[in-house]
C-alpha cells in the first residue's frame, strides 16, 4: 500500500511576504485582478497592464520565479491559446489580410487579443494562487467566504480522493504490463476501455463506503457552520492595494475607450 | 450495570434475501475487550454496522442501554466508533485536523471544545505532529493511527475496530498494538488476525451463519484447534499462544474531556 507518497503538486515552497497573509485576503485579491482583467474590453486595453503590473509584483512580493509560474501555467494556458490563435482565421468578420487561401478578419484578431491578455492574466493569477497558497488553505477561506458548502466539500472530495485514484490507475496500469500488455497495440483502446469501467466502480464502491463513515461520525446531510475569524491589518492592507490599484485603472481605462 | 452491548435476536437479510444476521445474541461489558472472530461472510461487518446504525435489522441492539433505532442514531454514533478496515475509506477532509473535526462538529459542540478534542485524540494516538498534512501523505500505519483518531475525538464509550491490522507493516502493526491496548474503551476487534485478538481481548466470539458460534475466554477459543478449523481460522504456523503477552489492562483512562 502507499507509503505516503502524494502525487499532487507539493506545498507551496515559496511565498515570500505573500506565505502569512490570510487565505481569504489572497483568493480575493487574486481573483479580483481576473475579474478586473475579464472586465474590460479591447478597448480598456490599460487596465490589462495594470493586471498584469499587479501580478508582477505580487510575484516579486511572493518570491515566485518565472519559470516555475511557466511551469505550473503550461497545462492550461498553452492548449487556450492554441484554439484561440484560429480565431482570426476562422471567425466572420471585415478581413484585414489573407494567408495564402484564409483570410484574418478583424473580429478573430480581436478575440485573439481578448482571449490571449485574459487567459493569461487569469492564469498567472491563479498559478500565483497555488504557489502561497495550499489547497487545504484555499479551501478553508472559500468556506470561510461562505461560499457553498457543497461546492468546497466537493472540492475537498476532488483533492483528497484524485490522489487514491491516480494511484489505483498507476497499480492497474502495472499489473496491465506486468502481464505483457502494450497500449499501442491493436487491442489496447478496449482494455483501457474498461480499464475506466473498472476505476468507475471502484470509485463508486469506494464512494458509498465514504458516505457510510460519514454517517457513522454523525453526519446528517448538513456539513456544521464554523465560527468566522476576523482579517489581520496585513490582509486588509494585501487587498486595498490591489484594489486601488485596479479599480482607478479599470474605470479611467473605460472612460477613455 | 448497564451492558455496553446487548444485542437479543438480531436478524437482518440483505436486499437479494441472504440472511447475514440469523438470530444474534451478544452482551458485552463495559471496558470489555473482545474480538469477533468469523469466516468470511460470517456477518461480522453487517454486525458492526449494526451497532452504529448503518444497518437495522430485526430484534433487540441497545448500546449503553440506548436502543438502535431511527430516533436515536445521533447519540448512537456519539457512543459508538467505527474504524473501517480502508482509512482511505474513513479519512475524506483535505487535512488530518480537519478530519478529526468531522465527528465533533457534526455533535454540535463548540470551537474550542472540537480544538481541544482533536487535540487529545491526535495525541493519543500520537499523531500531533501530522495536524496539518494532508491524509494522502501519511503512510498506512499514520493512516491507521489518525482513522482511530477520529473516533475518539468523539469520545464513545465502545469503539468497534474492523481488520485494524490489515495491510500493516510488522513495525506498524506492532506500535498500533501497543496503541490499542492503551485506550481504555469498550472494544470490538473484527479481525482475522488471531495472533492480534490474543494480544489484546480477553474474551473472543466466533460468529458463524449470523449467529454466535462460540464465545468464551480468548485463548481458550484460540487454542481449541478444532473449534477454529471448523469455522475455517487457523493460527499462523509456528504460531506459540504460550509465547504472547497477554492482554493488558487499561493502561491510560484516556478521556478527550478529561485527559489522562
């Protein structure tokens, strides 16, 4: 059985002056610059600089180096801006140029802009999220935040048991090889077909035993509220500044659009 | 004095019709420590459920003299902890604190008094130190160890163990040994584990067909071969009952409200 090796990512190692904020302060903070960055149109364009100024100093404040935040980024950003990199050729709209057979219009350059600044803002922010924050801490300040319960107990669900699973998929896929099997073979789309029949029953199986030591320590449907602590000076501070430095931009931006 | 277990013809089929409990009768004392043996499919899990109310079947099953039943379950599972052979099973919250909490917060109790709580239960089973990690990163044995935890952060008066030595390195099966026989409980021990049932009950039942086959003195029941082949146990080869220390006394009354 496991020796307590986690397969997640690790605990965040850094977090400079960012790592003894209050979750809360942070998940609101972060989650404002994409909301501010989501906000504004093309024509807003300044307001994503200063997202992305923020960010910057937020990294810089958290000690988080570029290349782990390109790390952590590259399995969501990369496959967005791929799709979104078709849209001057595929969207309808005024063409302001041909390659050879397509044309771009200005439309799909416009949601390639769009697109572009605000997946990575939202990215970077949510990486910058995970690097000084853990995910338990996340979780705590979304509950905190009264966000529904059900909602963060399913997350919760997701993080503890993704790890069971990864690891069960890793024992059957070595007993799998262990007899010969090879998922390039001609058969292996059938094998890996109920290779995930298999793992659905068992995370099935598994789920119903959950629940049943769930009764047993009482539960009755209701997960109980908990007490609210209060927000230190420093978290305060954390979210006062991104917010002065977001909102005046967000709205000199639009006016000026 | 009030039987911490009584159960009076309990019966119980499952939803196919297979009778898994077929007229139990059981009393246990309390701080009994006793172990329910059985081949499998003897209805020693069904009997465990039965006894935190997860299954109702028909007949008697009172608890510290509470009987089982719709309108009592909540005190029921604040009497009576289950530790479930998988912890991956039982441990479900993002961190080991917050898991110990489960229990307690589900009783309603306070902030303070669940802190104090998990507090005591974590190092009772000496398991402080992993607070803030994540079950995931803790080893079986730790898992093992925090599961029992759990339960006793909710301070019943009969914790009910299911295979606790399953899938236990010798070193961990050793120190969670040693940790059992330090809790002052009421305690069940549904094993397969016959060298582990000699080192801590007193007193073993074998369940057969859902019903008590046998039920006396410990090691007198394990060292009548014959009655164990006939319910398909056996002691490991080589196995010397002679050579076991023999079940402790309590050794801590460990109390989540009054400590040691």
């Amino acid at each position: 059985m496991g020796g307590g090796c986690g397969h997640l990512p690790a605990p965040p190692t850094v977090g400079g002056r960012l790592r003894g904020l209050d979750a809360r302060a942070k998940v609101v903070g972060l989650i404002g610059v994409t909301i501010v960055a989501v906000s504004a149109p093309l024509e807003a364009w300044p307001t994503w600089v200063a997202c992305a100024l923020v960010l910057a100093a937020v990294a810089v404040a958290a000690e988080a180096r570029p290349r782990e935040i390109a790390r952590r980024a590259a399995p969501v950003l990369p496959p967005v801006l791929f799709v979104a990199a078709f849209a001057p050729l595929l969207s309808g709209g005024r063409a302001v140029a041909s390659l050879g057979p397509l044309t771009v219009s200005d439309h799909g350059l416009r949601v390639l802009a769009e697109v572009g600044a605000k997946a990575t803002i939202g990215t970077v922010a949510a990486v910058l999220l995970g690097l000084t924050t853990t995910f338990p801490e996340t979780l705590e300040a979304l509950r905190r935040m009264r966000a529904p319960r059900t909602l963060t107990l399913i997350a919760a669900f997701m993080y503890r048991y993704l790890v069971t699973l990864v690891d069960e998929v890793r024992r059957m896929r070595a007993a799998m090889t262990s007899r010969g099997f090879r998922p390039r073979s001609p058969f292996a789309a059938a094998v890996l077909g109920r290779l995930v029949a298999v793992l659905f029953l068992r995370s099935l199986g598994r789920g119903e035993r959950v629940y049943r030591a769930m009764l047993s320590r009482g539960y009755g449907g209701q997960l109980p509220a908990v007490a609210v602590g209060r927000l230190g000076a420093a978290d305060a501070a954390f979210v006062a500044v991104v917010a002065l430095a977001l909102v005046p931009a967000r709205v000199l931006a639009g006016m000026a659009a | 004095m009030t039987p911490a277990i009584r159960a009076r013809g309990l019966r119980y089929r499952y939803p196919d019709g297979t009778p898994a409990l077929d007229g139990l009768d059981l009393v246990v004392s309390p701080g009994e420590r006793v172990a329910v043996l059985g081949p499998n499919g003897a209805g020693k899990t069904t009997f465990m459920l039965h006894l935190n109310g997860l299954l109702r079947g028909e007949g008697e099953l009172l608890v510290e003299g509470v009987a089982v039943e719709r309108g009592t379950l909540a005190a029921i599972r604040a009497r009576v902890g289950l530790v479930f052979q998988d912890p991956d099973d039982q441990l479900f919250m993002p961190t080991v604190r917050e898991d110990v909490a489960f229990g307690p917060r589900n009783m309603r109790l306070g902030e303070d008094e669940v802190a104090a709580r998990v507090s005591a239960a974590l190092d009772a089973v000496r398991m402080a130190h992993a607070a803030d990690r994540a079950p995931h990163q803790l080893s079986q044995g730790e898992r093992r160890r925090v599961a029992i935890a759990t339960v006793l952060a909710m301070d019943p008066g009969v914790v009910v163990l299911d295979e606790p030595s399953a899938n236990l390195d010798p070193r961990a099966r050793r120190e969670l040994t040693a940790l059992l026989g330090e809790l002052d409980r009421t305690m069940l021990l549904v094993t397969h584990d016959l060298p582990l049932a000699a080192e801590l009950c007193h007193r073993a039942v074998i369940l057969s067909g859902g019903r008590v086959a046998a039920d006396g003195p410990c090691r007198e029941i394990l060292a009548d071969a014959g009655l164990l082949a006939s319910h398909d146990l056996e002691l490991p080869v080589g196995f010397d009952l002679g050579r076991v220390p023999g079940p402790p006394e309590s050794r801590i009354l460990m109390s989540i409200h009054g400590g040691s």
